[in-house]
C-alpha cells in the first residue's frame, strides 16, 4: 500500500508530529475542537500540495494564482492534487443559483435549444445571464426593482434646501450639485411646485452643462436626470456588489418585489414561449430535483434523449445527497454552508479524474442522520474511483466507513497536536482515548424534563415551505427542533419565532466580523480593562500597552510576524526578530504588573488568567473568561488570532459573549456544529444551566445527544422542500421514542437501543 509521509509537521498546535495516510483510501480525522485535525488535512497536507501544483505552472501564470506558504514540516512525501471541499459558503451575486453552480441549467438550455418549440435560438437564448435571454425589466434577476421616489423627494422643499433625500445625492455632494447649480430650472422653488416639463427634466433631463465643484476643481459636467442617474447607478446593476453600507443606504428607497413582466422567471417572451412537453426552461429550473428527475426521464430520442440523461445523472447526484428538495432556480447566496459544500461535493463527483486527494471538512454538517448514509456512500464512490479520501468528522457513522482513523488530541489548543490513535474504526472504538471512549457509549432519553412556565405562540407561519404552522414553543425549558434537510426548521425557528418574538438572542452559524488582529481579549471586550490595569500599574498611558497602538512593536507593527511578498515566488512568513513574535516594543515588555508583561497576560489561556486576575475590580475580566471556559474553550490563548479558529471555536465565542443575559429567549442554529463527541456534552451542560437560570433555550438540531436530553422536541416533516413544513410531533423526547412517521423518532429508537450492549458504557440522561 502507498501512503502520504508527513515527517516532523509544526502547523500551528502540532507537535512535531509524524504520520503516514494510506492512499486510495478514506482516512477520517478525529479529536476534540482544536485538537489539531485541521493543521494536519488542511494547513499541511492540501496546502503543500497545492503549492507544489503552483510550482508546476510558468511565472506568469503563478503570479496569479491564490500563493501559499510552505507548511511549517520537515517533509511531505507521496502528495498528489488536492481539492478542498470546505464549508465555506458558496455566496455568489444574484445571477448565481444551483443551476449555474452545477452547471445543470447550461444542459437544460441546450435541451431546450434543440428540442423546444417554437425555439428561441441557441441555448445563450435560454440564459438569463445573457442579453438574447434575459428579460429586459429585470435584466435576467426576477425581481423588479423600482426606485420608491415619494421617499428620495420631499416635494414641500426645494432643491437647495434638501428635496433630495438620498445622501449620495444630498445638497453638498458632487453629485448633488447636478441639481442644486443647474441653470435650467429654479433651485428656490419648492419641487411640489415645478410644472410637468420642469418635474420632467429634474427626473429624465439631459442635454445641459452644469458647473460642479470636486477635489479637481471646478468644471463642467452633462447634465442627467435624477431618475436616470439613479437607475444607471443603482438598479442596472447587481446591488451585491456594492459596499454592505451603499447596499443598506440604496435599499431604504427601493420597493422591490416579482418582476412584473416575467413573474419571477428571469427569462423574455421569446425563451418562455419555447416548451417541451407543456414546461418552458423556468418551469423546469422552479421544480424541486426529486420531481424534476421522472420529467425530464420521460424525453427520449435521438438528440433530446442523451441531453436529458446528462441531466438526470447529475440531478440524482443531488437528490443521492439529500438536496432533492432544492430547486435549479434557487439562489446560491441562500444556502447554508452544509448544503454548499454538499453541492461542491456533487460537482466532483461527476468529474472523470482519479488519483486526486479530496478533503472534506465536516461534510456531516446540517444532515439529519437519515441522510448520513448517503453522504457516506459519496464518499466511498469517490475513493472507488481511485482517489484519496481525507474526512475531518465527528459524527460516528462517518467514522464508521473509513478504512483508516487518525485520532488527534488529547485536548485541545496546547494540550492537542498528537496523534493518539491510528488505525481501523474498530480498533478506535477499544482505544483508551476520549473519542474511543465516546464511540463506546449509548444514552437513554431525559427521564425527568422540565415543565414549561408559558409558551412563546407562533401562528400561520408560512415561509418559505412552511405549511400556515402554528405552534407554541415552551418557555423555560429546553426545546429541540428536529427534522430532515430541508423540513422548515430554520425558517421556522430563525424566521417565524424570531420575527414573533424579536427580543431572542440569536447565536447562528453566520461569520463574525473580524480582523487579522482580532484575539479572544478583543473580541471578548477584555483588552480594555487589561490596558487599564497596566497603565494604572506602571503609571503609564493604556495605549502603551496595545499592539495596534503606542506599544506596538515597530519592526512588525504590532502582528508578531513579517509577511514578505516575493512577488514571483511563495511569500514566507517569519516570527519577527525584534519583538520575537511579541508583538509589542522592549521597552513595554519592560513594563509588569505582578510579574508578568503584557505579553506574558496575552499568552495566557483563559483558564490561567482566571488565577491570575483575583482582584475584587477584576470581576468584569473574570466574567467573561469564566464564558469562555463555559463554552469549552478555555484552552485558548487570550491573544490567539480569531483567524485561526475552527468554524465550531468561532461560533462559541460568539456564544460566550451572550451568556450574561438572563430571562432571554436564545436561540441557536445547530450549535454542535463542528463540536466532538465530549464537546457536545459540555454544551448540553450549558444549555442546561442557562434553562436552571431562568432562560428559554431553543435549539435547530441534528445531534441524537442534544435531542435525547432536551425537554421539549418540535419535529418538522416528514420530507423536505415541499413534502416539509409541516409539524410531525411535540412532545417529550420519551414520547418521541414511541412516534411514527418520523425520521427523527426511527433514529433515535435506534440509539436508545444499544444503550447498554456489549462493550458499550450505558449513559442515563438526566
């Protein structure tokens, strides 16, 4: 058997580590958040091999390539391509949907090219994305976008005296001045006033000079009605790529909705008049994959039948992956992140290569456990055809199809970056380690739940797939909304709940906003009163003791490490010699408060610094290191940049920055995201304790140990996309045991039956 050799890897946590991968095989990677499995798949392995692919090509094309440091090992031996399928959202503007991201609408646009009647042209003619297609209102987009113009004028006043509400366009700005110097019409005269020709030329003018002071001087520019102006700039124009603060500006004076012209389908007359079989090309791309298969299966003969194949064999490719409730027409900036890396997953499967690595990163995520097995098959087609598989995976029946297992751990952050186990799932399930420990295990369901104090009602709740539900989620107690991919879980929790009731903290899956410099203390709000302490210590200024300030080292500017750019070549970052990766100048390090710098505090974890911050006026710090130790992370280190974190340590944090509520509604979105086994129980732990507190818990999730111990379960169903959106159960997790016609009932009778088995640890929920 041929393996990858990885010989003496230091990325990040890891300690000198050495490991041999099995080729053509699934390897999975397990261990506890920040236990080092990412450094090892994904910052040593992939990286390397994509630099070695950048070194293949001229400099010309290298210079435009995404550059990558060479990982921090001794050597990488036996690599070969590797193609990362992360969790990273798709996003993609308005144009992007699932049909173009798989590329299944370019197919149906020669399917309707060819065999469609009366036909529109080529298949350029059937893209929305092209002008011979797209719909002259909307611009291929669906949505008719129109200027509300009672909101951007105020016709009781005049132009220089502000008519013009839209900031861009207020009095004073350049482009303002368009109409608050124009010679052609009467700037002092209250717009309500204006004759038709004159209200005419102020919206759709042209033609005139007006003279328009800017950074260059004054000059003479053409004069363009507001109207046009506005459009040009604003509606002819994806929005998305514009500025987040120009898009929140613009959209106050939008009034958007279906465009009227199209009714949604992007399209113009001449492609939506073109039909096969009674269906034109947007019927089609509005159907739901499950129902859009047997369709297109049933167009047969000599040129329409191959096309229609190719595109039931990637449409099933979709469907084998539970994502047979989307539709083709389905913007892929709505996705979660589970169902984009699930459709990235898809397009590769198609693909005719072989011997390439792929790397998965918690694919498991937002899957029901009936659609694990699916995911499960994918990943062993793939290896069948000759590739290496790695997956990261916390979820059990990943672990259990791998060929090989590598363990890292013991713990995370400085307690991880070993490898404690190698070898087969089974082997794994005996080892003295706290995954082989969690695999041993089985629990049984809350005996004793909590009795709800009142109930937070949501009535006729109809988004997106949601069938006029009405339900009453309990309060004070702890509540699980379960269902498969798809069922409404979202739309019901983070939608319908959260748009009732808008005083829920919501903790979702979205990104946190931050920078290179961000650390836990930042983010936390802990640098503050640290800065203070120092100053207050050494009767200094706190911004001496800031690394994006007066204190920060002068070599790196405060980073800790030197980025240099070698234009051509890989950059390479270094520790900084002056600071010694520091990030502050001598002459503060200089400077201590109970033995220890500045540095020496943000070097830290959080739970050292809870021993070391005992003062009485320290309560605040302390507070929130203690938040962070409650969402398990108190091996982090106060000053670890946030860009290195895992999605699971990301969304955490977030969490830690909530828990000082009480008498709240939170709401969480999957919150075992990225979680193992044993972090799962401590997040439990936690829920618990805000519910003991007095809070209202809800969480959307998929984890069978989450479910087992809640108090209250709402299961959305039975299917997903349309065949969902109903309410299947409430009640009892117990009570869920006994259900029918629930998926999620069938899978958790069937961990609640091996509790107690053959070489497994039973587990009582409280």
């Amino acid at each position: 058997m041929r393996y990858i050799h990885i010989v003496g890897a230091r990325e990040n946590n890891l300690r000198n580590i050495t490991l041999r991968i099995p080729r053509e095989r699934l390897t999975v990677f397990t261990g506890v958040s920040g236990s080092g499995k990412s450094s090892v798949v994904f910052g040593t392995v992939a990286v390397e091999s994509q630099r070695q692919l950048g070194e293949t090509f001229t400099w010309f094309v290298r210079n435009r390539l995404p550059k990558h440091e060479k990982p921090r090992a001794d050597a990488l031996e036996n690599l070969s391509p590797a193609i990362v399928v992360d969790q990273r959202p798709i996003g993609g503007h308005a144009r992007s949907t699932v049909g173009t991201m798989t590329d299944i609408h370019a197919v149906l646009r020669v399917l309707f090219s060819r065999c469609g009647t009366p036909s529109a042209g080529e298949a350029t003619a059937y893209s929305f994305n092209e002008p011979g297609g797209m719909c002259p209102e909307c611009h291929g987009l669906g949505r008719s976008v129109r200027p509300d113009y009672g909101r951007i004028l105020d016709p009781a006043k005049s132009l220089v005296d502000g008519a013009i509400r839209f900031p861009p366009f207020a009095v004073g700005t350049w482009q303002g001045q368009t109409y608050t110097h124009t010679t052609s019409l009467d700037t002092h005269k209250p717009v309500a006033r204006f004759t038709a020709a004159e209200r005419e030329f102020l919206m759709r003018g042209s033609g005139a000079k007006v003279n328009v002071d800017n950074t260059g001087g004054s000059r003479d520019i053409d004069y363009e009605g507001l109207a046009d102006r506005f459009e040009r700039l604003y509606l002819h124009r994806d929005l998305s790529a514009l500025s987040r603060r120009t898009q929140d500006v613009v959209r106050q004076y939008l009034t958007e909705g279906t465009c009227p012209l199209c009714d949604g389908a992007r399209l113009n007359a001449a492609a939506l008049a073109t039909r096969i079989d009674g269906r034109n090309i947007a019927d089609c791309a509005a159907m739901e994959v499950a129902e859009l298969i047997p369709v297109l299966r049933r167009i047969d003969g000599p040129v329409g039948g191959p096309i229609a194949a190719a595109a039931v064999a990637a449409l099933e490719r979709i469907e084998a992956i539970g994502l047979g409730y989307l539709s083709l027409d389905r913007e892929t900036s709505t996705l979660s992140g589970g169902e984009g890396q699930r459709l990235k997953t898809v397009r590769h499967l198609g693909s005719s290569l072989t011997g390439m690595t792929y790397i998965f990163d918690e694919p498991s995520i937002g899957l029901h456990p009936r659609d694990v097995g699916r995911l499960n098959d994918l990943l062993l087609r793939l290896r069948d055809k000759g590739n290496t598989v790695l997956v990261v995976e916390h979820d059990p029946d990943v672990v259990a199809v791998a060929d090989h297992v590598v363990d890292m751990g013991p713990a995370g952050g400085a307690g991880g970056g070993r490898v404690v186990y190698e070898g087969t799932p089974e082997g794994l399930r005996r080892a003295d380690t706290l995954t082989g420990r969690c695999l041993r295990r089985r629990g049984g369901v809350k005996e004793r739940p909590r009795t709800a104090t009142g109930s937070l009602p949501i009535e006729g709740a109809s988004l997106h797939n949601l069938k006029n539900v009405s339900v009453r989620v309990p309060t004070g107690v702890l509540t699980a909304v379960t269902g498969v991919a798809g069922s409404g879980k979202s739309s019901l929790v983070s939608g319908a709940l959260v748009a009732a009731h808008p005083e829920a903290v919501v903790v979702d899956q979205s990104a946190i906003g931050i920078s290179g410099r961000s650390t836990p203390a930042t983010y936390l709000g802990i640098m503050d009163t640290v800065r203070k302490i120092f100053a207050r210590g050494t009767g200094t200024e706190p911004g001496l003791f800031s690394f994006n300030s007066a204190g920060a080292c002068g070599t790196c500017r405060g980073r800790g490490i030197i980025y240099s750019d070698l234009a051509f070549m890989d950059p390479v970052t270094t520790v900084c010699t002056a600071c010694d990766g520091r990030r502050f100048r001598d002459e503060v390090l200089a400077l201590t408060v109970r033995g220890r710098s500045v540095a020496d505090v943000l070097d830290m974890t959080a739970g050292q610094a809870l021993d070391h911050f005992t003062a009485p006026d320290e309560e605040p710090v302390r507070r929130r290191l203690r938040a962070l130790s409650d969402v398990g992370l108190g091996y982090l280190t106060l000053g670890q940049p946030l860009s290195t974190l895992s999605g699971g340590e990301r969304q955490r944090i977030k969490l830690a920055t909530q828990l000082h509520r009480t008498a709240a509604v939170y709401v969480l979105d999957e919150p075992t995201t990225g979680l193992h086994m044993a972090d799962v129980d401590g997040l439990v732990a936690l829920l618990d304790r805000l519910v003991d507190a007095g809070n209202t818990v809800v969480v959307v999730e998929h984890n069978l140990d989450v479910i087992r111990r809640a108090d209250r379960i709402i299961d959305l169903g039975p299917e997903g996309g349309r065949h969902g959106g109903r309410v299947v159960f409430e009640g009892t997790p117990a009570q869920l045991l006994d259900a029918e016609g629930s998926f999620t009932a069938d899978h958790l009778r069937r961990a609640v039956a091996g509790a107690g088995g053959p070489g497994e640890e039973a587990v009582t929920a409280a």
